[in-house]
C-alpha cells in the first residue's frame, strides 16, 4: 500500500452512487417536487433499498448532508452534531451504516466545513451579541447584517476557520461522524476553507482514520469576481481569469491534503464530446490523456455525468439514450472511481435546464427517484458496464 494514500485504497475501486437523501427514498409523496421543500426522503427509505442498489452493482453509496438544516437539501447546516429529524435519527444512521457495511459496501457522506445556515444558534448569538464569543468564529464586514458567506448566497455565512475553536468545532464534527462508521467524506467547496486549514483536517482525521476517504469538490463554475474574496486558493485572480471553472491546476492545490478531487475536467470532456459532435475520438482520447498526466498515479479523480448542481446528462443529450451510453462507457473504462448520480441508471431526465428557472431551477435536477417508470434495458447496461468495471 503507498504511504501517500494512507489507507484509503479501498476507494481506487469504488463504484459510487450519489443519493441526495430527500429525493431518493422515503417520500410519501412527490408533489410540490419544484419547491425548495422537504419531500420526506430519509435515512431508512435509503437502507429500505439497498437490495437495490447491490441489485445494481455499486460498492459505494455518498449520501447529501445528514446534519441538522434550515433546508431540504442539507447543505445550510444549523448543527454539525445533530441528524436533522426530517432525515431520521442517530439510531437510523447507525442502522444505514451497518446495513451497508454488513452488504460488504462503503458509506461517504457530503461534510460542509466552509459555512453554515445563517439559523445556526452561534451565528443568532454572533449577530445579535458583539461581545459574544462566537463573533470570532464569523467575518462581519458591517456588524450584525454584513459578513462575508459563501459567495453571495446571504443565507449562509462563511465560517473563519482560522479561528482554532471554529477549526476544532468542525474537524470533531468530521471526527464524531466517522467514529459511527461513515467511511469518509465528499467535501464540499474545498476553495472556501484555507490550505492550512485541510492540512491540519488531513492530519487529524487520518491520525484517527487511515481508511477515511477524503475527496474534495474543487470548482469554480458560475463564480463572479466579487466573490472571489471568499475563496481560499492560490493564485485566484489569474485561475478566475483564465476561466476555467474545472482546471488541472485547481485540482493539483490539493495533491498533499486530500485523497483527491471529483473530475469537473473529465466530466466537461465529455459533455463537449457527447454533445457537440465535432470532435473526434482521437481528440478525446489526447484530452484525457493530457489530463492525467498532470496527476500522480495514487490521487484519485472520481468521474461522473453529473450531479445535483447540473443539468442532468440525459436531458444535455436531448434524452438520446445512445449518447448517454457512449458517456458512460467511456466513464467507467477509465481507471478510477466512477460515480453514478441518482437515477441515471433508470434514464431519469428533466422538463427544463436548470438555468432556465430562477431561483430553484437546481430543483430540475434533484426530482424525486422514479421508483415507478423505470428503463430496465438502461439498467441492465448499467449492471454490465459496473460488472465489467469490477473484473
């Protein structure tokens, strides 16, 4: 095992499918599903269909943020401890935990240590309370209503994680969730937080946890100049400038701290690839080639069609299932973990792009699982490609 990847080399096999815990399973309903609402989607709905996914092939499941939230999605988190009661309880993930463990799969959650809800009680105190001790742990430009949060969106503030208490607060929340079985992490907006702060995260979590993954979400899709004093990355201006949302040298910031980093890159080929048509294979083949080189062997690049910040693949193919197929193909040929975003695998598609409908339009790609029309025939292909991904 190489040193630099620290135990976490069951992952270097991992297939991964990508659940955002609302909208899978669990709901009584899906009405209203294009309203920014808890749909009833939950932990048990989850563990109540895990047959299906070994059905499937996947040895992996990410699951969206579980903690406590002011929304359904999971990422306003208004407590780093807690499981949001929509979601279920401790005992329900232990539960899923388990379940998953004994089917011989992992389990990754999303874990958000940039910001959290602008409900969160310490942020409450902060703001109405100069003197209170969590006034530190924000960055008020203009006390109590101005403060830096995550890029422009007001209802979440940007943690100071400089602040050792904020650090402390957030890596035992890390900690804590782990010590109940969770494999590792999808770490979302890895650019927000500070380079010291993921190596002192890195340190502390594999000193406990050699086997805990730990991939970051590097990216800079739709990101304006104004934002970019609240990102953490080298050199921002001139990555910004150059315009590349998912960039070899964004993801290499974080060779020496994380596991590796989901491949926007990758995932940006083959759109163009699929969709435009006016490239050719060989150019394909050069692009990906020049991609990996630019990467150690042991660091891992997680490839995927899509995910719940964008249009879904399927509907970017005009719902060409072909197109869909020669993606995926190509997706799990590569030598890395390759994920599956919930509901691929049935041929789930969306009425309308996400940047069609303001505000929620991400809602167009977060639909409720179709437990009811399903494509078998894109299902069994689904099965093969994993099956032959595994020998």
């Amino acid at each position: 095992m190489s040193q630099s990847m620290s135990g976490a080399d069951w992952f270097k096999h991992a297939i991964i499918y990508h659940i955002l815990i609302d909208r899978f399973a669990g709901f009584s309903s899906t009405e209203n599903w294009d309203k920014p609402i808890f749909l009833g989607g939950n932990l048990k709905g989850i563990q109540n269909k895990l047959e299906y996914l070994k059905n499937l092939g996947v040895n992996t499941i990410w699951i969206s943020p579980f903690n406590k939230t002011s929304a359904y999605h999971g990422y306003h988190v208004t407590d780093f401890y807690e499981i949001d009661p929509h979601f279920g309880t401790t005992e329900d993930l232990k539960d899923l935990i388990h379940s998953v463990h004994e089917q011989k799969m992992h389990i990754i959650a999303d874990f958000v240590p940039n910001h959290c809800s602008r409900e969160h009680p310490y942020f409450k105190e902060a703001q109405s309370n100069k003197k209170s001790p969590y006034y530190r742990w924000f960055f008020f430009t203009k006390w109590p209503h101005e403060y830096k949060c995550f890029l422009s969106i007001q209802e979440i503030p940007k943690l100071n994680l400089r602040n050792p208490l904020t650090r402390n607060h957030i890596i035992n929340a890390a900690k804590h969730w782990l010590s109940l079985g969770i494999d590792g992490y999808r770490l979302d907006h890895v650019i927000g937080p500070p380079h010291t702060f993921w190596k002192n995260f890195r340190k502390e979590i594999k000193n406990t946890y050699p086997q805990a993954v730990l991939i970051g979400e590097a990216w800079m899709m739709g990101i304006k100049r104004k934002e970019l004093h609240t990102i953490n990355i080298h050199h921002k201006y001139w990555k910004w400038l150059a315009n590349g949302a998912a960039s070899d040298n964004l993801f290499r910031e974080y060779i020496s701290e994380l596991d590796g980093v989901l491949d926007f890159k990758l995932q940006e080929l083959l759109r163009t690839y699929t969709q435009a048509q006016t490239q050719s294979k060989q150019w394909l083949i050069s692009e990906i080639t020049r991609h990996y080189n630019h990467f150690p062997k042991n660091y891992f690049l997680p490839t995927f069609l899509d995910n719940h910040d964008m249009d879904r693949f399927l509907f970017l193919c005009q719902n060409n299932k072909e197109k869909l197929k020669t993606a995926a193909k190509i997706q799990f040929y590569i030598n890395q973990p390759a994920i599956i975003y919930y509901g691929t695998e049935i041929g789930m598609t969306q009425p309308k792009s996400i940047w069609e409908v303001p505000p929620y339009g991400d809602l167009q790609a977060r639909q409720p699982m179709d437990w009811n029309n399903q494509d078998s025939e894109l299902f069994e292909f689904y099965q093969q490609l994993i099956s032959q991904k595994k020998t």
